[in-house]
C-alpha cells in the first residue's frame, strides 16, 4: 500500500486483513508512512492524513504522535484542515496533557471569526475537553456568544456553558442572566440548550435556584404550548411535540418545584394536563408521562394528581416492554411508603409481575410486594409470596424467605398463622433461611402455650417425612424433647388426632442421627463412616444433648438412642464422676454415663491423678490402648492413641470415636489400619487433634469397638485429665 492511499483505500485494506498480525503490519507501514510525512513541508495532505490516523486511533492502535499535527491543523486559515484539526484534538487531546493548553488561543479567534461553523467547531471543541484553565480564559466570550443573534451559535455556546459551569462552578453566576433571556426564544435547539445550562445552574447554586423559580410560569407556559400544539413535521416524534425538549422542562420544574408550594401549584394543573393528554402508547409518549410522575412526586403537588401518577404507573406494568415494566416497579417502591393506598389498587397486577421471565423485573416484583403486605392483605398477599417461593430462582429464595419472615412477625393475625407460615417456608426453602430462624422460631412456640400439642405433632409429621431440611430438624427435634409428653398423649384439638408410639419417636430421632444429610458427598457414603464417625459422632451427641429427651421415657430407651453407632449389647464401664442431667439423678450405668457426655463432669478434688507422658487408658480382652501427649500449645493439643493385641488371635474391626465438650474443637486422623496382629507383633496408631480456644477444663470420651475371638466388643472410656501441663 502506498503512503499517499486515500482514507477509503485504507480501510478497505485493513478490513482485508485475514489474521490481526497481518492487520497490524498494514497498520504500522500506514502509521511510519504518515509520521514521515507529518515531518515534511505542508503539501496538502496533513488532514488527509491526520484523517487516517484518527481512524487507526479508532482501531485502538497507538497515535498520540499526531497531537502537535492537530494544533497546527486548527490554526490552519484553512476550514478542511482545521475541522480535521479540531475533531483529532477532541479525540487524541485532553485536558491533562499540554498539548491541550497550545490550542486556547487558536480557539479563542475562532469564537470570533466571521463564520458560524467556525465558530460551532471551536464551541463543541472547548465543550468536548476543556481544562479548568480554558474554561476560566475563554468564558467571557461564551457568555458574549449566548447574547448573539443567530441561534445555531447560541445553542452550541449554551451547551458549551454547561460544560464551563461543571468545570468550574463558580462561573455558573456569569451566565446567569443570559441563559434567563434565552427562555424568550422560539427556536427549539436554543430552548433545548437554555434549560440544559439553567437546570446545572440550580443544581449548584441554591441562590440560582431561588432567582429561576420566579421563571416557572414561562416554563409552563413552553410546556403548555408543546402540549397542545398541532403537529409540526420538524419536531414530531411518534405523535409527540419535541419530547426531548418537554423532558428536560419537566426536570427542570422539579427541581424548581421541590420543597416550594407556590412552584408546585404554578405547575400542578401542567402536570395534570401532560398526564392525560399524552398518548403512552409509543416510547415518547412514555418518556414524557414517566418525567411527569417524577415531577408529581417530587414536588408539593395534590393528592388527586399523585393518584393520576401512581395510575400512571400501573399502566405501565401492562406494557409489553420490559424496561418500562421494570422503571414503573422501580418508581412504585420508591412511592409506596408515602402513597401506600393508591399503590395497594394495582397489586394484582405487581403479583403478576413475579411471574415474569425477566429475572430484574422479578426481582422488583418481589421487593414491591413485600413493601405492600399489610395487616389487611396479610392472608392473600401471603399465599401469593409463598406459591412464588416454590418456584421462585434459587438466587431470590433467600430474599423472598427474609421478607416473608419479616411480613409475618409484623403482620401475623394469629400465632398458630405465623407459626403454619414459617414451617411452610422452611419445608419449601429450608436451606436458604437466616441463620437466626431457627432460635426465633424455638422463641415463637415457647410463647404459643397453647399450640404446644399442635406444633409438636406437626413437626414430628414433617420430620418423619423429610429429614434433609436442616433448620426443620433442629426445631423438630427441640420441640420433641421439649414436649414430647404431648406427642405421645395423641390428643390434639388443633389437628386430626394420631397416636405415636416412644418407639416410633426414638426411631425418628436415630434416624436424623444416623443420617448423612451434613455432608457434601452424595456417592458411596457409606464409605464415610469409619473416616468421618468420629467427627459425627461428637456432632450428633451435642445436638442429643441440646434437645433434651421428654421425661415419659424411660431411661433404657435414653441409652439405645445414644448408642449411636450400635454395639452389642454389653454394659459399658460406670464412670467415677457422674452428675445428674434435666431428668434428675443417672444411674451408673455405660447409657448414663454417655447421657452425661458434655455435662457433669467436674471431678472431686483428688480423683484425677496427673497422668505419665504415655499412659494406659483402656486394657480389657487382650486389647491395649495408650494415650500419649506429642505436642501442645496455649490452647491445642496432639495426642496419638495406639492400640496393640496381646492375644493369640488377630483383632479385626477396631474404631475409635471421640467426644468432647461443645466448647472444644476435635479432629481425628485417618488411623494407620483397623487390624491389630495377634501376640504384640504390631500396632495401630490414631493421631487426635484438640483446639480448646476457650482453655475450658478439657474431658474427652472415647468409644472403642472391636472384634476379638469372634465378639464385638465395645466399650467407652473417659479421659478426665491429660498429660501436664494441661489447660
């Protein structure tokens, strides 16, 4: 490609390029054949050139080297060079760089040369990227130009003022009088531009603000007349009179109007006007009548006219488009505080709403029901909430689980409604309820004497049919142990009468705690119970204990639903240091002494011994267990527990569980095998991590199952202190 290709050329080529780095050699060779001809005289192909290089900038290739070529372009005599000029300094200038600085004077003539598109091109260019410093040198020969009599130069210089005002602020009195005088005006363009620069004047200045309120009749009265003129082919849009033009009035009236009665009754009957006489059947006619309900709401305006508004609004929710459903929901929260009535009369049709595929529009669906639950439509907006939270996406639920809650302790016309309520959203989305659900619910039905009976059968059914809802579990299982005594009675005036049997309880209740609904694999889980009891097995004896076991049931039953991984059957040893737990005084006997896992467990003074760094904790039917202390921090601790075999019989089977107190975090390793080889030829060793951040007085029990001789065998036993030093 030769340097001298025209621009048409050039782009032919590039978009030739079947690979970018082909692309990106035509580009370089264009770009070194221009920088060398930049260098050379002038010989009238610096804008032809400069021309190329804007499109190559386009591209998103490099061409801050043609900068100086623009300065020297714009103060060309020439209008082809100096336009090309002007339109590369808005694109490769900028007001950080010093090139910027070089082009002031050169536009500072050209806002008073003899031609207006001169003229409009050093305007645009200042509006586009002037610096602070050249906004504060050239604005007095933009306020001389928004004074002239021709309106292509006002409007541009208007929009130009804008420019100057948001730059330097303090400027925005220098324009002041002139942009009131261009209220006067009968050109479109000039208006456009005069309530663009009035609207930032009153925007940063409160003093402005207070001298324009005195225009709002003139502004009412160009509103008026684009409202009610005839059709005009130069400024109709789909049937609507300039509606760019009517949008930016209406913004500038409700600043004008905002905290102000005597503005806001100047324009009411205006806004009135607008709203019924503007077709919203096309996008401009929306535009225009959203501006308007804007303006309603922002100002002091009648109570019939935000009516009309909110009116407005509902419509809107019927329109098949989108973007306009989701503005109306979007402007009906913000109202429905202040305007709850007239908000309330199109709820049926914001329900409607959350069945739409738009996610946002759902999303605003939601929030704008939930904002409308009241005490009257608790009953029927509930059901509505509810039946969309069964369908609802996964990223709403716990949204929609959060208001629901919320509406229901606000609103709640009975306790046995809230109630029914809650349990309904914890059936359907149990997973995705706050944390804090669980212990307020727990609050609910203690305070609701007299559903006690009612609540506790309608757990215990939800709890046989579905065990996966943890946050359901937990209230289930607390309010079996608080009043199982009622579950069993089987008498009930709130619902259909069932009678459960103990066996029937305690066979839900080991089945949430032989469950695996806490872990995260789903494939071969039976497989996780040698590697992962231990820490289920601390887990599920906590949540044993928190719930608390019913009085009715005697104390064998307590034993077999704590022993929670099976054994067979033989009494487990006593320990010497038993308590009494919520049922009164325990037995001493191995289920008691579980019961008395994380309670009840301070020591007589002088019946714990300090134990050697190794020590025998467990020896029975040949079996030896050792415990020895390898490392221990302020608040953790490594033990290592080792098992040998003594008999002539290798032992198979061997697991070791732990529990501790609920303060005291436990970790158990993978142990080294679970075959003990007969006559002490080997070992297996199991690696016990503790953290105790707490530093609470540490007591662990460990459960030892094995098969030795044909028997399993099982027993547990309790460690009451540890190796010194200890906690």
């Amino acid at each position: 490609m030769s340097p001298s290709v025209r621009l048409q050329e050039m782009i032919r080529v590039i978009r030739g390029a079947r690979t970018q780095g082909e692309e990106r050699g035509v580009i370089q060779r264009e770009c070194a054949a221009i920088r060398a001809q930049f260098r050379q005289a002038d010989n009238g192909t610096r804008s032809h050139n400069l021309a190329k290089l804007l499109y190559v900038h386009m591209l998103g290739y490099p061409a801050h080297f043609g900068q100086m070529e623009c300065v020297r372009l714009i103060a060309s005599p020439r209008y082809n060079e100096k336009r090309v000029g002007y339109l590369g300094a808005m694109m490769l200038l900028d007001e950080k760089q010093d090139a910027s600085l070089l082009i002031t004077n050169s536009i500072k003539n050209d806002l008073s040369h003899s031609s207006q598109y001169v003229q409009s091109l050093a305007l645009c260019t200042l509006g586009c990227m002037g610096s602070a410093e050249m906004c504060r040198d050239l604005a007095p020969e933009i306020d001389r130009l928004l004074r002239a009599s021709n309106s292509y130069i006002k409007k541009k210089a208007a929009l130009c003022a804008v420019h100057i005002v948001r730059k330097v602020p303090e400027l925005g009195e220098l324009f002041t009088p002139a942009s009131r005088s261009l209220l006067s005006e009968k050109n479109h363009g000039v208006l456009h531009g005069a309530v663009v620069l009035i609207t930032e004047l009153c925007e940063r200045n409160p003093d402005t603000l207070e001298q324009f309120r005195k225009a709002v009749p003139e502004l009412v009265q160009i509103m008026k007349g684009l409202v009610m003129s005839g059709y005009s082919p130069e400024h109709n849009v789909a049937g609507i009179s300039d509606p760019f033009l009517q949008v930016r009035i209406l913004r500038l009236l409700r600043i004008l109007g905002r905290n102000n009665d005597t503005a806001s009754d100047a324009m009411n009957d205006l806004l009135a006007q607008v709203a019924t006489n503007t077709d919203s059947s096309k996008t401009a006619g929306s535009a225009v009548l959203y501006e308007t309900v804007l303006t309603v709401m922002d100002i002091k305006s009648e109570s019939g006219l935000r009516v009309l508004a909110v009116n407005i609004l509902g419509r809107f929710l019927l329109n098949n488009d989108r973007n306009i459903r989701y503005i109306s929901m979007t402007s009906l929260q913000k109202i429905v505080q202040t305007d709850h009535n007239a908000v309330q009369r199109h709820r049926g049709t914001i329900v409607d709403c959350l069945k739409d595929q738009d996610a946002s529009v759902k999303r605003r669906a939601l929030e704008l029901s939930l904002a409308l639950v009241s005490a009257v439509n608790i009953r029927s907006l509930m059901k509505e909430l509810l039946l969309f939270l069964s369908s609802c996406p996964p990223e709403l639920r716990a949204h929609t689980t959060s208001g629901i809650f919320n509406a229901a302790e606000r609103y709640a016309p009975s306790q046995r409604w809230h109630i029914d309520t809650i349990l309904h959203v914890l059936t359907t989305a149990g997973g995705d309820v706050r944390d804090e659900t669980v212990p307020n619910l727990i609050q609910l039905i203690t305070t609701a004497t007299e559903l006690h009976c009612y609540t506790v059968h309608k757990l215990y059914r939800a709890l046989i049919t579905d065990i996966s809802v943890q946050s359901l579990v937990q209230v289930a299982c607390w309010c079996i142990g608080e009043y199982g005594d009622l579950l069993l009675r089987g008498e009930c005036e709130e619902t259909e009468p069932v009678q459960v049997a103990e066996d029937d309880v305690l066979d839900a209740l080991e089945m949430v705690l032989q469950s695996h609904m806490s872990t995260r694999i789903t494939h071969n889980v039976e497989g996780l119970g040698t590697c992962d009891s231990h820490l289920e097995y601390n887990r599920n004896l906590s949540n044993v204990t928190q719930c608390g076991i019913f009085p009715s049931f005697p104390l064998v039953k307590v034993c077999d639903l704590l022993d929670l991984l099976g054994g067979s059957g033989e009494p487990l040893q006593p320990s010497p240091a038993l308590s009494t737990t919520a049922l009164g005084p325990v037995s001493s006997t191995a289920g008691g002494d579980l019961l008395d896992l994380l309670g009840g467990l301070d020591v007589t003074p002088g019946e714990t011994q300090s134990l050697p760094p190794s020590v025998i904790v467990y020896e029975k039917n040949g079996m030896t267990l050792k415990l020895q202390t390898d490392k221990q921090t302020d608040t953790g601790m490594t033990i290592t527990l080792t098992a040998t075999n003594s008999t002539d019989r290798d032992i198979t089977s061997l697991t070791l569980q732990a529990a501790v107190p609920k303060s005291v975090q436990l970790q158990m390793k993978a142990p080294s095998g679970d075959v003990i080889p007969a006559h002490g030829l080997g070992q297996v060793t199991q690696t016990v991590l503790l953290n105790n951040p707490n530093m609470v007085s540490l007591k662990m029990r460990v459960r030892v199952c094995y098969t030795s001789q044909d028997f399993v065998c099982q027993d547990t036993v309790q460690i009451d202190s540890f190796p010194s030093p200890a906690w």
